[in-house]
C-alpha cells in the first residue's frame, strides 16, 4: 500500500489512481424539511469567529435581521469558525464569545450547519466535532463532510472537507501547528472523501444540487483560485450537474460565472474581518459581483426557482442573482 506523505505533490496523486478508488462508506446524512409551501431559505455566512470583533457582531446584527424577513430554515457556515487557532477544547470560552453570544436573533435559532476551515484545524478539530457543543447550543451541527437532504428531493447540500486536500498546510506550514487527528494517513482520507462525494452526487435525484466547502474553487480574492481543488474536486462537480459551489476562505463577498464550468461560484466569507482593496484581475464577463467588505449572503429557492442576494454589514442588498431550471433562464 502506498501512503501519502507530506513530500506528495498532486501529480502525484493523480498517478496513484486517486479517483478512482471504490466508495467504503456513505457520508452522514441529515433532513431538513421545507416550509408548508414547499420553498426553502437560509443564509451563509463564513470566517466569523472573532468574539464580535471586526464587525461581526454588526453582521450578526444584520443577519437576525433578514433572518426574520426571509423566516429562514437554517443558517450555514462556510469555515474558519474561530479565530485564529479554532478552539483548545470543548470548554473553550471561544465557542460562546464567538458563536452563542453573538448570533442572538430569534431567526438565528436554527440548525447552524458547518464545515472546518484551515484556522479551525489549528486548534483541537474534535473539539468541534464534538457532540458537547451541541449540548451547550442545540443549533451547533458540524461535521468534517456530510450531506444535508432539503425538502422532498428538491435540494441536496453536499459540505466538504476542504483542508486536507490543500498541500501547503502539510508541506509548508510555516508557524502554524494543525490537528491531522483523523486525517492520517492523507492519501486514504482524500481517496474517501472524493469517492464518498462523488457516489453521493451520482446517485442525488434533488433538482439542486449544492457543494458547500471552506476553500474556493475560482476567487479574485487574497488567496484567489486552490489548484488542488480544481484539479480533484471540480471535475466531480461537473460531472454530476452540480449547479452551486458556495465557499468562504477570501475574506469577501464574490459572484463568479466561469465561461468554462456551468457552476456558480458564490464566496461568503466577510463573517467578520475583510481585506480592502485585495482583489486580483478577472475577466469582467466572469465577475458577477465582488465586495471586499464584511456581509453575508441569502438564499431563496423551491423545486423550480433559486435566488440569492448579499449584504453588507449594514443589511444593504449589494447584488442578486437568479435562475429557473423550468425555464432555463437566468437573469
């Protein structure tokens, strides 16, 4: 048997056949019914964990506020949850300062549905998992990969583990220490998650299909496009009619349309501190939207029509987007 190391490089990978291993087990999955009229909204926020500072409590604000408005069901998160080096335990003050005392809206005591981020790795990663914060907060649902079924075969979110397929924190991890408990030996877990990924987008009759992950796939941001998913994940996603990526990692708010790939490219990671005026060229017919400021994002959808929209810290509406797998259009 062949083991990763940390001197793996992803052609590599490639070579040792790493797509096209056999599904050995099934992600969790979880249900989560639709309103009485069959639509579904939620918001996505990402990189928030820094005990109200950087204006996340302001953001929080804003969110609770169009929570109320759209009644959403759910509340997602795209990683990096605490800030910088994620939690040291399941008793770590963190987990309030940061998450239970600042999202205290009414329409924000739903099932908070979360992925890990690179910071989040920095610290005790099962920690996280744990079902103890669950207790503390009832809305605390975080697994590293799992898939949320919504409403009656309308929609299927597929959260992914991101930050072990991204070879820098493994070969170039300057001062920072992760947490790889359960990620060893890497070839295996990576050889896994894809093939779990993938089986489960393969056998998905939802109408939309949503992969939800920390890193991006395509950004104009600071850290800008992750070749690694590129090269392992996206081709999935095509593959299987995937019709939205949605990520945070850049500190931004982004829309991006690529003239190669029918995927949406949606970036919500301005949870709390941004990045002025770090934003790479990009081919204008792509950039939909880009803000490099704090806000969130919120999605609208039934069996026929998905919108969303983003907003800043102060609850204005910066872009929206929407589409109709009925008519085919999008506008």
């Amino acid at each position: 048997m062949v083991v990763l190391s940390q001197k793996d490089t992803l052609p590599t990978l490639l070579l040792l056949g790493l797509l096209s291993v056999c599904c050995l087990a099934e992600l969790q999955r979880f249900e989560h019914a639709a309103k009485p009229d069959g639509s579904l909204s939620f918001l996505v926020v990402g990189d928030w964990g820094r005990k109200g500072l950087y204006n996340q409590s302001h953001v929080a604000l804003q969110m609770g506020i169009i929570g109320e408005k759209l009644d959403v069901d759910f509340v997602i998160s795209t990683g990096d949850n605490f800030y910088d080096d994620g939690l040291t335990g399941e008793t770590d003050p963190a987990f309030h300062e940061s998450f239970s005392d600042i999202y205290t809206a009414p329409s924000l005591q739903k099932p908070w549905y979360t992925v890990l981020g690179n910071h989040d790795y920095r610290g005790d990663v099962e920690a996280q998992l744990s079902p103890t914060l669950a207790k503390m907060d009832h809305r605390w649902i975080c697994l590293r990969s799992f898939i949320l079924n919504a409403g009656p075969e309308m929609a299927e979110f597929f959260f992914v583990d991101t930050t072990p397929l991204v070879n820098k924190y493994f070969t170039n991890p300057g001062d920072s220490v992760y947490d790889w408990k359960g990620i060893l030996p890497r070839k295996k877990y990576i050889q896994n998650l894809l093939s779990e990924v993938e089986t489960g987008l393969r056998e998905s009759t939802a109408k939309w299909k949503i992969v939800v992950g920390h890193h991006t796939i395509k950004s104009a941001g600071n850290h800008g496009n992750t070749d690694e998913l590129n090269i392992l994940l996206l081709p999935i996603l095509e593959a299987y009619d995937v019709d939205f990526y949605i990520n945070g990692h850049d500190h931004c708010l982004e829309h991006i349309i690529s003239t190669e790939s029918p995927i949406q490219f949606l970036t919500s990671g301005g949870g709390s501190k941004a990045w002025k005026n770090n934003i790479k060229p990009w081919n204008p017919r792509e950039m939909k939207f880009y803000y490099d400021g704090q806000g969130f994002m919120s999605v609208e959808m039934t069996q026929t029509d998905v919108g969303f929209k983003f907003y800043d810290v102060f609850g204005n509406e910066l872009h929206k987007w929407s589409t109709s797998k009925l008519l085919g259009s999008a506008m």
